[in-house]
C-alpha cells in the first residue's frame, strides 16, 4: 500500500495507548480497540524505559497489521522504522520533518499543531501527511494544554490532508469535532480508561459509529 493510501485512512477512531506497563494486558487493550472499529492505533508511553518501549512496540505492530489498523509510534522515528510501523506522530520537540523523514522514508509523519495554523501549513509543506490540533476540550493527560477551536478544522481543510483531534475527547463532545468536519479523533482515557477489553471494545464501537461509513 502507498504512502497516499495509508494517509487516506487516517479516519474515525485514532486510539491512543495509555501508559501501561503490562505489555500483555497492552496488547488484549490494543486488540479489543481494533475490534470496536479503532482505524489508528498510536503507541504512546511516557514512563516506559527506551527498551521496555521497543518490546511493547514490537507486540503491537502485528497486531494492528492482523486487524487492519493503521500503526503509528509516538515521538521516536527510529523506533518506529525499526518496528516497521505505518508511520510515526511526532511533536514540536521531536526533531524537523526532514530529518525524520530521512529516517522512517516512506511512511507516514503525522504533526502536532496544537493551536497554530500556521504550523500546520509549514508542516505541510515539509511533507507532513496528517496534521493534529489540540486540545480540544479539557484534558486529564495535558491539563494545562492551550485550548484549540474548533475553527481550525475549516482552516485546515484546504492543505488537503487528514485532520486528527486530540485533548479531553469523550463521547459526550467529539460529534462536535465530526460535524465540523474532522477526519479523526484522538482518544486515550475515553477508550482505555478501564484497560477491561470488553469495555475498551465497546468504548470504541461507539467512537467509530460517529463517523460515517
């Protein structure tokens, strides 16, 4: 599949993992997200170490590979590349976009934009596939996050590629974000809060059924 056509399908349900360190409880979290119709999973931990990291990223990759989900690593190109990833999210810290690009070649490089438009136009330019803004509403993971508009979705629009929400995204305010347009929505707690896989596959059943087939 293409780099054009794996950015297509950067829609609906992006899951986000929380930060657990029981790679196996992980992975049955990860699976029963792909079950309820998770389209992207990005592997997200801040507390793990650089190798627990890579063997928690090892396990999911074929796990989104088996349920036809797209598999982003946060922060970490070289991982990412290493793991064989569909692509990676990276952030205003994260190095510029030609050197991780160098390093992940044709796979995809989402972009966090906060609240700057302006900062997803340039990120496009440099070769960004999918742009996210954020937060969105308030947020248990980032409390003290700038809060995005939701007129940053129609701003965007014209750079022509997928549009991801992300910050305090719950059932009760993402059809907010679809009806003004967004491609997809960024969620952690709301989907993992229980880390239980019939309650994560059911969180994210609902998810997916915002956006249209």
């Amino acid at each position: 599949m293409t780099r054009i056509e794996h950015r297509r399908r950067v829609r609906g349900l992006y899951a986000v993992t929380p930060d657990e360190p029981d790679t196996a409880r992980l992975v049955a979290a990860v699976e029963a997200a792909i079950r309820g119709g998770a389209r992207v999973v990005q592997y997200r931990n801040k507390t793990a170490t650089p190798g627990e990291r890579a063997i928690q990223a090892r396990a999911l990759a074929p796990v989104c590979r088996a349920g036809d989900a797209l598999f982003i690593v946060n922060d970490d190109a070289r991982l990412a590349h290493e793991v064989g990833a569909d692509g990676v999210h990276v952030g205003e810290d994260d190095g510029d976009l030609a050197t991780v690009r160098a390093v992940v070649g044709d796979a995809l490089v989402g972009v966090s934009c906060y609240v700057e438009i302006e900062r997803a136009r340039r990120a496009v330019a440099a070769g960004a596939d999918y742009v996210a803004f954020g937060s969105f509403f308030t947020s248990t993971i980032k409390p003290q996050a700038p809060r995005a508009d939701a007129s940053l979705i129609a701003a965007a629009r014209p750079l022509g590629v997928p549009i991801v929400g992300i910050g305090g995204i719950t059932l009760a305010n993402a059809g907010v974000l679809v009806a003004a347009g967004i491609d997809a929505v960024a969620v952690i707690s709301a989907v993992f809060g229980s880390g239980e896989p019939a309650t994560v596959e059911a969180a994210a059943s609902r998810f997916a059924a915002l956006f249209p087939a």
